[in-house]
C-alpha cells in the first residue's frame, strides 16, 4: 500500500487516522497540498474552503482523541458546486449565482457531518449541471486527470477529476441524466446514482426535479458505500424522499455472485460506439459470467425514446426552476428602467448558451397548443421506459450495460453541436426517467490510456444490489487505477 495521499482509499485513510498515524489536520492538509500542487492544471475546484476544512478538521481530530470517530471522520471531500454549505459560494458555474452565499446547509451535508468528514471545497461543473464535459461552466472547463487534452466528463466534472487526482477521498455530485455516471466512467472511478426519492434534494440548486439525485464519486465501490450510508434515507425537508429504511451497505459487499441474474439490454449496444470501449465493456460482461451469474441478453423496448423523452422532459422542468434566477431575488442584478428590463438585462447578462437553448426549449415544449404534442407525449413515454425497466426486475436482479458509447472526448470536440453532446448520455438517462439507481465501475483502460466504465443497474431502492454486484467485479478485476500526475 502507498501511503501517498493521492492514492489512498478512503478506507486506507480511515484506518490510519484509527491507528494515530496521521490527524485529519494532517490529512486536510495533505489534500489542500494536492489542489496547489495539481489544480491549476485541472481545474476541478472553483474554491478552496480552507478555513472550513480546518474547523472541521479540528472537530474530527476531538472526536478520533474521545474514540467516537467512524469510518468517515476526518475524511477530506469536496461538493459539487449546486451543493449548498451554509457559508461557502454555491455559483452552480453560473454567472447570475457568481456571489451568491448558502444560507443553510443542504441535507446531504448536513447528514454527512454527524460523521465528521472535512470539506475541502467546491467542485467545477456545467452551468446549473447542463452538459456532459463541464465546458459549460462560466469559469472554463475541468480537464481529465489521464490526458489534460480531454474533457472530465460532466456535468459534474469537477468532482469526479478530485477524486480521480487524489485531491480528495470522496466527493458528491448530483445526477439528472449522467453527470455522475459519465464523468465517473471517463476518470476511471466508482460514480452512483441513487434511485429518486432515496437521497434528499433539499438545500442541491433545481436543475430538472423530477429527474435530480445527488450521489457520490469514489476510488473504489467500498468507499463509495460508506459515504452514502450518511446520506440516503428520507427528509421532511423533501416530499419526494420516501421512508424505506436504509440498510447497513457495507454488510452487502461480498465477492460471491454465483446464481446472481443478469440482464444484458440489446438496445444498449449501438452502432456508433467506440469498438475499442464496447470490447471492455463486453469482456466485462463475460467476467461476470466466469464468476458464476447467470447471464441474458435481453430487452428494454422502449430504452430507444429515453434521450429523446429527457430532452422534453428536462428542458420544462428548466424553464420553470430557472425562473426564480429573475435579477431581484437571487445573484445577479442589472439596472434597467423598469421591472421586465430588470429581467432581461439580468438573464442576459447572467446564463450562458446552454441554460438559455433549454429555457426556450421548454417554454416552447410547455406552452398551449404544443404541450399535448411534447411534454404529455414525453410523460406517456417515460411511464413505457419506466415499465420496461421495473418489469426487468422481476426477473433480473442487475443489468449490465456500457455507461458510455465513447471514453472521453476532447476539448472542444462536441461544444459547436449540441446534439452530439446530447449523444454522450444515451445510456444513462434512461434510469433517471425510470428512477432507478445505478452505478459506474471502472472496466478498463484503452490502448492510449483513458478509462472506460461498467454501468450496473438494480430496481427501485436495490443499491445494495450495485454494491454488491460492482465489489464483486471490482475485487476480481483489481485494476487500481491511478492517473500519473
Ligand atoms: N448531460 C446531461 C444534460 O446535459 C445530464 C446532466 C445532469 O445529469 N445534470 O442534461
């Protein structure tokens, strides 16, 4: 084991500051060392929370010294920047929220610090999460720890390269069509979606909130199972949140998947995938199958109109949440002579490309006369892809699919077509519009390097399935990844 920071484990971490190795003073130090040492290269931080990280350090550093520490005291992770921290700035990357202070804390972290982990800071992302590369941010791109020329992934793109660089050991992104999953796959890390309703929203800035999940990003799906055990489970703070109980993940993560059934959705292999990622993503398959689960190829009829429902879906639910972006309640505010020249000057000035093409998509697809013809036809579709996949679960326990058609694309490469950008999600949205959760794990690396994920996908609430299924997969494929830098 390298007792390097930025290839420790979460759970290496944890042990040493058990075993007084290291203090969490020591070890936020040790992350903040990292951000200095490697983000002016990738970017994955809009802002440090140094003296936050040094409260917080100190209180898991009193409670390791009374013996009332658990796994994630002392931890050093990062939020996504829609994640509120009483305090701290939550821009979103957007200009209009560019000094905008959290008034409270969001449940996630709230929840999270009864374990006394200790924040590092806020993560880089697509403006309001729209977008799969973390290009659309107001404040430049995040790049991709294996080859600065390539996109991290999005929208939470700059989570997923702190982990992945070791700047952190974990950290929280939110997932409405990918941007876990995605940006997961092309760092080479452990990213999970939980289903709808499993994790609080309160206190994560609306992006489409039907479809929103906030999840975790780690090095290894151990890990990733700690975090979330602080996080799931219901809030009166969120109507959506439902009172399943929360089972002790980490009782779940055993090697053994002999009898497992396993669904493999033909609809998930496309042409136009990249040969070389669809080959890993199939050998992986087969070493579920050398592993003793029982696998089949079968059907998600519907899986083919799932982009194409999200993108009627989503772009409503954006028309409506960015409204309150209006220059007088929130952010940013631009004189004008009179209130709707206040708005305008305000939006204007304030959203980027992306937020403003979904606004107009939206209040087009909402309007009267053609909501019947979109958004109602969009709602009819989800309930058929919805049913498809709870009709799976009769009779699978997980599915197995690519998380991504391509590894990660460069700069630059997709920004002039959206449509194309669209493309990198064909094969996550599909469970945000079913609510189902799912997990990315690491499957392998191309010839020229870059990382390719296994997505993993349970019913409603089965998280434990995912963690169960990836640690078995990712014990027997032991492949570590670390980038050089
Ligand atoms: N890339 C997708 C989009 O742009 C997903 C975004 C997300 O999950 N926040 O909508």
């Amino acid at each position: 084991m390298s007792n390097d920071f930025k290839d420790l484990t979460l759970k290496q971490a944890s042990e040493m500051l058990a075993r007084k190795e290291v203090s969490a003073s020591e070890l936020a130090q040790s992350a903040i060392n990292r951000v200095k040492e490697v983000d002016s290269k990738l970017h994955a931080f809009l802002y440090l929370a140094e003296d936050r990280a040094a409260a917080d350090a100190k209180l898991a550093d009193d409670a390791i010294a009374q013996g009332e520490a658990t796994v994630l005291t002392g931890i050093p992770y990062a939020l996504k920047d829609n994640l509120l921290a009483k305090g701290l700035q939550a821009t979103a990357a957007s200009k209009i929220l560019e000094n905008y202070i959290a008034a409270y804390d969001a449940t996630v972290v709230k929840k999270l610090s009864q374990s006394l982990p200790v924040l590092i800071g806020k993560t880089n992302l697509d403006e309001f999460a729209m977008g799969s590369s973390t290009e659309n941010s107001a404040f430049g791109p995040t790049k991709n720890p294996y080859d600065l020329e390539r996109v991290a992934g999005g929208s939470s793109g700059g989570s997923a390269a702190a982990v992945a660089s070791g700047e952190v050991l974990f950290a929280l992104g939110s997932d409405t069509g990918g941007s876990i999953r995605q940006p997961a796959s092309f760092c080479g890390i452990v990213g999970l979606k939980p289903t709808y309703g499993r994790v609080s929203r309160y206190g994560a800035i609306a992006l489409g909130s039907s479809l929103d999940q906030i999840g975790v990003f780690a090095k290894t799906v151990e890990d990733a199972s700690f975090a979330f055990q602080s996080m799931a489970g219901q809030d009166a703070h969120d109507a959506t949140t439902l009172p399943v109980p929360v089972p002790d993940y980490s009782s779940m993560l055993s090697e053994d998947i002999k009898g497992m059934k396993i669904g493999v959705p033909k609809e998930y292999f496309i042409d136009g995938m990249d040969p070389e990622a669809e080959e890993i993503v199939r050998d992986a398959i087969r070493k579920f199958e050398s592993m003793g689960a029982h696998m089949e190829e079968m059907s998600l009829p519907h899986a083919k109109y799932s982009l194409a429902c999200y993108y009627i879906i989503l772009p409503v639910e954006i028309s409506a949440n960015l409204s309150r972006y209006d220059g007088i309640r929130y952010g940013l505010s631009v004189p004008g002579k009179n209130l709707e020249e206040v708005y305008y000057n305000s939006r204007s000035a304030g959203l980027g490309a992306e937020p403003k093409r979904r606004i107009m998509i939206g209040t087009y697809a909402s309007s009267a006369g053609y909501f019947d013809a979109y958004y109602k036809k969009a709602k009819q579709a989800q309930a058929l892809i919805r049913k498809d996949f709870t009709d799976a679960f009769q009779k699978y326990d997980i599915l197995l699919t690519p998380t991504c058609p391509t590894p990660a694309f460069k700069l630059g490469e997709k920004v002039a077509d959206p449509l194309s950008m669209y493309l990198a999600d064909v094969f996550t949205v599909g469970l945000n519009i079913a609510g189902v959760p799912g997990i990315s794990v690491p499957a392998g690396v191309t010839a020229s390097g870059l990382p390719v994920g296994l997505q993993i996908v349970a019913g409603h609430f089965a998280e434990s399935k995912l963690f169960h299924a990836g640690f078995a997969f990712e014990k027997a494929m032991n492949l570590n990844l670390r980038p050089k830098m």
